[in-house]
C-alpha cells in the first residue's frame, strides 16, 4: 500500500499500523519525514522524494516498488487527495475520478457545481478583483466569511464586518503563492454568505456506487473572526427527522461532484432554511473523528478505507455503544510552549481514553487562527453527547499550558 504524506494530528501514522495489520506492508512517500511525530517507527517502509511532483512520485513507483503487487494507493491529507485521484486511475487501481476530487478540492468549483445542481448552500462569489468587491459584497451581504478556495484546516478563513477587512483578508491569500506543504496555491478569494447556525460534519462512504451514511458529528467553533474547531461530539444528538434531512441533503451534494469512492467528510450547518453544505472534503475526516466513531460504534473508518483501497469491501455495520467526544487544547497566548501540566491527571479523569500532546515543548506557538495553531487533544466517552461534553470540560480543566513570551 503506497501512502503520499498524511495529516499530522496522528491519523496518518495510525494507518500505516493498521496496513500492517490488514497483511499489507505500507509505503510511506514523503518530502519532510520529521514533519510526523512517530514516523521513525517505521523508517525502513519511508521513500523521501518530491512528493509536489507526479513526476518524481511516479519514478519511485516505476523504479522503486513491485508494481504488480502494489494493491492502491492513498493519504490522509488533503493536500494530496488529487494526486492520489490522478495516479490511482493512472495505474488502474481504485478511487474517486480526478474530476471529482478537482472539483472539491478547489472550493469555488464545488460552489459552481452546486449551484447547478440547486443544492442549498451559502450565497457566494469569487473576488476576482478589488474593483468587483462593492458588487459582490452587496449580493452576498455583510458580515461575510472569506476564505481561500483551495487551502485546509480553516487556515486563513475570516469572518469580515466590513469592506476594509475584506479587502486586507483577499490581498493576504492573493499573497499566498504556495501552502503549508509547499505546493503552489490557485490564489483564489472566496466570499461566502456568513451563516450564524450549528455546525455539523457528515460522515460518508461511497462503495460501488452506493452511499452510506456512518453518522453526524457536532461540532464546536472558537470564537470569530477565526473559525478554528476545539470540540466534536460523535454522533450528534439530533432527532431523527433531521439526520435524515441532512443526509439526503449530502448525498445529493456528493453525488453532484461526482463522487463514487470511499470516504467522505462534508461540513453543514442547519438553518431556518435547511441545511446547507458548507464544505465537502473527498477524504476521510480530520481531527479525530473517525477515533470518535471507532469508540461510539465499532465501525473503524480509517481500517475501511485501507481495504476499500485495496479492493476489499468496506465493514461498516455499526453496533453503538456510546457517544464520543473530542476537545482540542489551543494555545492561551504567543510564545515557547514550556509545559504542559495535569496531563495524568486528565488521563485519569472520568471517560476519558486518551490524552495526546502534539506539539513539541520548547516550540514557537501562536493564538490558534486555525487546526495547524492546536496543541494536541483529550478524547472521551459518555452515555449522552451532554455526559460526554462533561467529561472532556472535566479533563481540560486539568491541564495548564505554560507558555512564556
């Protein structure tokens, strides 16, 4: 199994054991190994090589693995869905068309195709110029959200109150010519209608040709003009009228991109007006979730997409046993991380399962605008959504991050 790069809140490094598990041995192609924490436990399955180029990728495919025993080829980070989409169809092995991860990939496409097919979403316009700006923000409305079309992790999404904040927020992501992980950016500004309504992601898999709906996550948002996510709760407490209503609403949304495989992870908020898609990511959730609904359902998200991967039907029958939940820690201010302290104490709080710090004491940290700003989490279970709200407050409560400036 060949792996392009991974995220790195800890799924990346959780699906190179479970290939192993599965009788498979992983592939790991990456540019900047030191970026994962953990992957120096599997240093003899790791390839460095230009990950940004097709072309390199492909000469260490050609020159460097058993072609015939190479059973697919996939990641966990958004950055490299189209890639894997381009070479997956490139060497007949299974995965979504690389039209249709283009046309989620890059946001003002997925806005366009949604249109199209009459799918409730925020009102939007892509600012093409400053002198477009009077015009769009008078359709779209005031305040706006303004985000670039194609980066992750809410990185450089801002709530704008006022034409000012939209300009000074458009010419930051025109500025921004390459990402995080080096690749070129398409420098496009989106201004979205703001919809001051619940959040929720939906959890999807696609498997020959049919969808199938794993569950709804709530989800918690720090405050604006950032939009950075430091809670979700596995599965939503919603009745099941509206589960209903956001699941058809999702499939019809996914179907008009065009997506036929594997897993999905759409964001919605539920309006007066219905529910409306927000993003749709042609990948397995970040963040956790699929940890969330491994420990509310049994269903092990991350495990069936490494077998759908490599042709193996996907096992997604659910047994629920709880809910699960996950709380982010954030950053209390700029600076040195020094320490974080009370972590066994909040293992050992009510509910919980894990307590994971990610970044690394003595690094530069920064007032969270966006996921790549938090420093690691708590995971918990509960009965209810409102029990294991509590538990993750509890456990927070006994951590206290030291940051000096």
């Amino acid at each position: 199994m060949l792996f392009i790069e991974a995220n790195t809140t800890g799924t990346g490094m959780l699906a190179l054991e479970k290939t192993q598990h599965l009788g498979l041995h992983p592939i790991f192609l990456t540019n900047k190994p030191e970026r994962y924490l953990g992957l120096e436990r599997f240093s003899e399955s790791v390839v460095v090589c230009d990950t940004n180029s097709s072309g390199a990728i492909q000469t260490v495919i050609n020159q460097q693995l058993d072609l015939p025993a190479l059973r697919g080829i996939t990641t966990t980070s958004e950055f490299y869905i189209e890639t894997v989409a381009e070479l997956s169809t490139l060497y007949g092995l299974p995965g979504n068309h690389p039209t249709a991860i283009r046309a989620c990939r890059n946001k003002a496409r997925t806005r366009a195709l949604l249109a199209e097919a009459g799918v409730y979403q925020p009102r939007f316009a892509v600012l093409d110029s400053l002198d477009d700006l009077p015009t769009h923000s008078a359709a779209i409305g005031l305040p706006c959200v303004v985000k670039p079309a194609d980066d992750t992790g809410s990185n450089e999404v801002r709530l704008c109150l006022s034409l000012d904040e939209i300009k000074a927020q458009a010419q930051r992501i025109w500025r921004m010519h390459t990402n995080v992980r080096g690749q070129r950016t398409a420098a496009t500004v989106l201004l979205e209608e703001y919809l001051d309504a619940p959040e929720y992601s939906v959890e999807t898999f696609f498997w020959e040709g049919g969808c199938i709906h794993i569950g709804i996550t709530e989800k918690s948002v720090a405050g604006t003009p950032f939009f950075v996510e430091h809670r979700h709760i596995f599965p939503a407490p919603l009745p099941a009228a509206t589960m209903a209503h956001i699941n058809e609403t999702v499939e019809r949304a996914l179907r008009a991109a065009g997506i036929t495989f594997g897993p999905m992870h759409t964001e919605v908020k539920l309006t007066p007006h219905g529910c409306a898609i927000i993003e749709i990511n042609a990948r397995l959730a970040g963040g956790m979730i699929p940890e969330l609904i491994r420990h509310a359902t049994g269903i092990d998200l991350l495990e069936q997409q490494l077998r759908s991967v490599a042709g193996q039907p996907p096992r997604l029958e659910a047994q629920p046993t709880s809910y699960a939940g996950i709380q982010f820690l954030l950053p209390p201010r700029a600076g040195t991380l020094v320490a974080v302290h009370g972590i066994e104490r909040a293992e050992r709080s009510p509910g919980v399962e894990q307590v994971v710090l990610n970044a690394r004491i003595g690094s530069s940290v920064a007032l969270a605008q966006s996921a790549y700003q938090r420093l690691g989490f708590i995971i918990a279970r509960g009965s209810s959504a409102a029990e294991t709200a509590d538990h993750l407050r509890q456990a927070h409560e006994q951590l206290a991050v030291e940051v000096t400036p």
